[in-house]
C-alpha cells in the first residue's frame, strides 16, 4: 500500500490548513456561497438535503486497517457512527457540521487520508480493480499507475477548473473488467504490445449519467512512460474545447462525438507530440519506486486445502454457500479472495455502523495483512486470505453481518443514497432496494437466478450506475409522485453496454412484483447454460415488454 | 489608483486600463496611456502599433493564442480574461503562452480573478492578477503560497515531484 513520503505529508499538511483558511472566510462571509461552492466541493463537501455530506477519498479503493479505526472514530466524535461506502470505492459521512470539516480533514490527514477532488469539475478518485495484484491473470498490478495518477491530478494546476467532473479508471485483468472503464471519462486498459512492453489502450468519452455512452478507443496501445503526458494531452483538449455553456452537454463524452473519436485523437495526438518528450514523461526509476509500494504482502508458503475445505462445505451449507459465492481464487496456492457483502437486506446497501467499521479492521488485521479494498458494487475486500482460515473467518464475520452470501446475485444491489439523503435526488432508492431484496429472500431461488446486476440510482445523475445494469432502476419524479423506470441488457463489464429502457415508469410499491415478472421471463426463456444477460441478448426486450405491461 | 498584485503578492498601482472589443462596425478606440488591446485585433492592425510598447493584448477564454505565435515576445503585456472564475481554460492558454509560444514578459489574469485561483494561475505561469474590485489585495500574498511545492510539472517547474525524488 502506498505510504505517504515527506512531501505527501507536507502537501495534505498545507492542504488541511488551506481549507481552514477557506472555511474560516466562508463562515465570516468573505467569500460568496457560489464562491466557496467549488472550493468545497473539491474537498467533497456538498451541502445536502439534511446536512453537508463530507465525501472522502479512497484512492482506488484501498484501506488500512489503521485508516478503518481512525474513519470509525471520525464518524462517531464528529457523524451519528456510521459511514457509507459508495460506488466510486470512496467513504461518505452524511452528517458533519461545516465548521468541523477542517479538524476532520486534519484527524484524515493523520493517518494519510484527505478529501481532496472527491467532488467538483476536475479530476477524480481513480478507480481499479478491487482484486488488484492478488488475481492470477493480470497483466500488472494496475495500483503503482493509479497513485502515480493520483498524484499527477492532485492540484493540477491547469485542471481545477474543467468543463464537468472527470473520471479515470484503470483495469489490468484480461478477462474481466470489474473497474467498468469502459463507463468512465478516460478508461486505461493495461495490455503488452508485440514486443511484450507494457502499456496501456486508452478509452475516452465512456460514461454514464443523462447521456450514456460507451467509451470508444482513441489509442490502442501508449507505453507506460507516457501515461501522463498523454493524459495531460486529453485534459488539456478537453479543458479548452470541452462545452461550458451547458452543462448536461459538458462531459467529454460529448466533444469526443462531436469531434468523432477519431477527430478527438487527432486532436490529442497533435497536442501531445509537443510534451510527450517533457520532463513529466515518466522515468524507468520512476516506475520502479511506486510500483515497490505495492509489492506481495508476506505470503507463505502453504498449499492449497481442498480436501478440508470440500469437508467443511459438506457438513455446512450455509458456509458452502458462501464459498461459492463470496470466495474467489487467488494466484498464491493456499490463499484465497474473500469480500465481505454490506448488503444485509434492511440495511442501506454501503452503510456501515463505527464499530462495523472496527470490526472489518480487526478481521483485516487477523486474516489479510490489516489491508482491505472497497468495491464500487459498495461491498469489502480481504485480498489476501489463507483457505485454511476460511472457515474460522466466516464464522466471525457471520454474526457481523458480512456474510450474505450474495455476491454478484439480484440482491447484491449497487444503490445510491437517493432521496433519503441526496438533494439532487428525484426519488428515493434505498427502499427500492429493500423490497426488492425481501422479495428475493430465498438464497436458493436466488442462486438459481444466478448472477444479476441490479443497479439503483435517485436520478440522472447515475451514482447508483443503473445504465449499466443488467436490470437498472431510475427514480424519477411524475409531478411531484415518485416514479421508477426500469432498463434492461446494460453491462459495465467487458461486454460494455447501456441498458435499454424498458417502458412507462411504475409507483414504488409495484417494483419487487415488476422485477419478479422480469426474471420470470427469463427463467421461462432461458437455456441450461444461458445467464440473465445471455437470454436478454438473445430474445430481445418485447418478451419482457409483454410481460411485463400485460 | 487600481491595483494589480505581483507573483509574489506584493501590490503594485496598475497603469494599464483594459480595452472592451468595440461593438460590431465600430473600430477600436486607441488610448494614448498603457492599454491592452483584444489579441486578434492587434494582430489584424499589427502596423499601426509599431512603436508603441504601451500597447498590449488580452485573450478572452475561447481565444486561441497559437494565432501569435512567432510574436509573442513583441509584446511587453499579454492578459488572459477570466469571465467567470469557473471557466478553466485560461490555465491553458497561460501555460500555452510560456511554455509552447515561449512567451516571457508581463502576463497577467483579468475579470473574474478571486484569492483562491491565484495559486492555481502562479504555476501556469502568470505574474500578474488584477484581483475582482470586491477582494482584498492584501490576502493575495497567503493566498498565493498554502503550498510550498506541487506534484506535477508546470509553467512554474518543469520537474515533477516524481523526479526530485528520484534524486
């Protein structure tokens, strides 16, 4: 995990007492509200519906087990005990007093946390794969290029102030892609070229939000010196020809099919022959240090365990269940990959009490090197667990409430905050998610139904992701009446799709029976090995139309 | 006397005044005192200016400063105009200036200038901000340096933090 050197130190220090600065001239009026707004914003900050909403960063998604107990303590002397994990693999606190802000960011800095771009137009957390350097077929570990992009777009001068808020996500595993570049601003696929150097496809213009898009290729392969003048090159186009006049069309998204993708990349190419010989072009050295930040945790040396484990799963089923949900392989023998669900049916999916918080800690420390990853499905990540471990693990996260064995499953839902606490909100979606999980509350129905991504947002704005869930939800507001509109086939996976939607919205109450009928059709349609997403491709919208509306 | 704060927060009177581009079918109005002129317009005039090195050019944020290149240094004052402090692309067009154009005189942020882009504007390469009336000069001088260095390579640096530690 990457620890903070002198100047890092140095650099969140004088950030702290920045935004005192700032906060102590909003507070006595200095500074206008639509001043201070970005000022705030790029420390996470909004102002919400019931309180400010403090959003802070979790740099690709990792935490030490230090950070877990210092953000428990923060949530309980300064929030109501309990924090949420969203889907940018950040944590929110939805109940800070603006005044306390500056302490919070000085107690995060502490254990070398900040909150710096976690909202606001300019460049945000970048995001990777939460199997990161434990999974065996990546192609490098993505984390070294996430920090070295981390520091590049901290206080980027030039960048502070871009048309819209802009999303860089990296993915290094060959056949899977659980970072969903494919949905962001700039996806950074890492690939090797004939010659077996290491580099990385560049998508730009995914996205999600009122115009969904996926994001095409602008460079199939850019060795891995030049990621960030090449970065820099698609920014600084961006920043100068991206729109300003109206928002909903600021995205880069929208200047890449303006200017076509290929137009887009000419554009950059031109920009970057001119800086991609700068000093900012990335050093061997460079490389090297960030990547000995990330090296393999003290591993040892211990086989793989499946005559114990096949015995502990038949005298046990539900301990069975969660191996075959929850557990994944690892590239160590005798080690294995575990993530802990936070989607108990009744809780917000995401939310997590203070001393959850300290128990996931304590369980990190004793199972997984005091190390844990959060995903942006909301859920936690022991990386680095040993098999034969498994079973007392499991028996201690049970009564915590991390072992619904629902991973990947309909109930495993991606959900916002929604109208609950966001005042951007059309709808609320927390409660969406809780009858729909009631409804399916049979595990074996459940796994039978197999893998089902059910992605809730509260409104365009799409933090739930549900264009790209297989079946997404959008609160939507019929004069004044909460309304639910529902799209089919989307994917943030490799197979990258937007949803299609599906017809007229429907009132809340409707929506388990609404779902029920969707996944009736397609358990009627389905063949033996065909998932949810196979027959919808397959079959088409009109069954599940008919169905559905009849 | 208005003012106009230097790269290091010291506050200077200002003796140049900004010339408004003139309505349409209206021609510009030449001051006989320090101006700043809209770029394309003195690019199209270039002669009637020979001499006069009171005279120079603001760039409003759409504007693109390749249209100088090669003259850049003909100039004594180049202005970058922010028309609201949220419109970002000023940044580029001042590290543009210095480090594609080589641009090497006065270059200084106009409109919508508040204390907190100060920082911002320092490593892009102005020297010069003529603050909105309704702020207060004398705070520029912390507002320009919460940070004593950055991470990434700039108009102000060319090292990025990841090279100096390598040494």
């Amino acid at each position: 995990m990457y620890v903070y050197d002198e100047h890092d130190r140095q650099i969140a220090a004088e950030r702290v007492e920045q935004f005192r600065d700032q906060t102590r001239r909003a507070l006595a009026g200095e500074l206008a509200e639509e001043e201070f707004l970005p000022l705030r914003l790029q420390n996470g900050l909004y102002v919400q519906r019931l309180a400010p909403m403090l959003r802070i960063a979790v740099p690709y998604g990792m935490l030490s087990s230090k950070q877990l107990r210092a953000l428990a303590r923060i949530t309980r002397d300064y929030d109501k005990g309990y924090a949420h994990f969203t889907t940018r693999q950040n944590v929110q606190l939805n109940w800070p007093a603006l005044e306390d802000v500056p302490d919070i960011l000085a107690e995060l800095a502490e254990v070398e946390m900040h909150a710096n771009q976690t909202s606001g137009n300019c460049i945000r957390n970048t995001t990777t794969d939460q199997f990161s350097g434990a999974q065996d077929d990546e192609i490098a570990d993505p984390r070294p290029y996430c920090e070295i992009i981390r520091q590049w777009s901290t206080f980027h001068p030039e960048f502070a102030f871009l048309p819209r808020k802009f999303k860089v996500a990296v993915n290094a595993s060959e056949h899977s892609d659980r970072a969903a570049i494919q949905v962001h601003d700039i996806g950074l696929q890492l690939v090797r070229d004939n010659n077996g150097e290491l580099g990385f496809r560049v998508h730009v213009g995914g996205g999600l939000g009122r115009t969904p898009m996926v994001g095409p290729v602008i460079r199939e392969f850019l060795p891995e010196k030049d990621l960030l003048t090449y970065l820099e090159a698609v920014l600084r186009v961006y920043n100068r020809y991206g729109r300003r006049d109206n928002k909903f069309k600021a995205r880069i998204k929208i200047l890449v099919k303006a200017l076509t993708p290929q137009g887009f990349a000419e554009k950059v190419e031109a920009e970057w022959a001119h800086i991609k010989d700068s000093p900012t072009q990335l050093t061997q050295d460079a490389i090297e240090k960030f990547k000995t930040y990330f090296t393999e945790p003290a591993y040892e040396q211990v086989p793989d365990v499946k005559e114990t484990l096949a015995t502990q799963r038949f005298e046990n089923r539900a301990f069975d269940q969660w191996i075959a949900h929850n557990v994944d392989a690892h590239k160590k023998p005798g080690y294995a990959i575990v993530t802990l669900t936070m989607k108990k049916t009744g809780t917000p999916p995401g939310d997590v009490t203070d001393r959850q918080l300290e128990q996931i800690a304590d369980v990190a420390d004793q199972y997984s090197f005091g190390e844990v990853r959060v995903t942006h499905q909301q859920n936690v990540v022991l990386a680095d667990v040993r098999q034969d471990k498994l079973f007392e693990l499991w028996e201690a996260i049970t009564p915590m409430g991390f072992a619904t064995a629902n991973l990947n499953t309909l109930t495993d839902v991606i959900c916002c905050p929604g109208g609950d606490y966001c005042s951007l909100a059309n709808a609320k979606s927390i409660p969406v998610a809780e009858a729909i999980q009631r409804k399916f509350d049979d595990l074996d129905y459940l796994y039978d139904i197999g893998d089902v991504d059910l992605n809730i947002s509260g409104c365009m704005n799409a933090c739930g992701h549900h264009h790209v869930g297989h079946i997404g939800v959008l609160g939507v507001d019929k004069k004044g009446q909460e309304f639910y509109q529902i799209s089919l086939g989307g994917s943030s996976h490799h197979d990258a799709a937007i949803g299609k939607i599906l017809g007229p919205s429907f009132a809340r109450e409707d929506m388990p029976d609404v779902v029920k009928k969707i996944i009736d059709v397609y358990v009627d349609n389905r063949t033996q090995e065909e998932a949810f997403l196979d027959t919808y491709r397959r079959i088409g919208i009109d069954p599940f139309k008919e169905r559905v509306y009849a | 006397m208005p003012e106009v704060i230097t790269h290091d927060g010291a506050i200077l009177n200002d003796e140049w005044i900004v010339v408004e581009r003139p309505a349409e079918g209206e021609s510009l109005d030449i001051p006989s005192r320090p101006a700043l002129i809209p770029a394309d317009l003195w690019l199209a005039g270039k002669e009637h200016f020979l001499g006069r090195q009171d005279i120079g050019v603001w760039f409003d944020s759409h504007q693109e400063p390749e249209m100088l290149e090669g003259l850049v240094n003909e100039l004594s004052v180049i202005a970058v105009n922010f028309p609201k402090f949220a419109d970002g692309r000023g940044y580029s067009i001042a590290r543009l200036l210095r480090e594609r154009l080589g641009y090497e005189n006065e270059l200084r942020a106009i409109g919508d200038v508040l204390l907190d882009q100060l920082q911002f504007m320092k490593r892009c390469g102005f020297d010069r901000f003529v603050l909105r009336a309704d702020k207060n000069a004398e705070e520029a001088a912390r507002c320009l340096n919460f940070f004593t260095q950055g991470y990434q390579a700039a108009t102000d640096t060319d090292i990025p933090l990841f090279r100096r530690r390598a040494s």
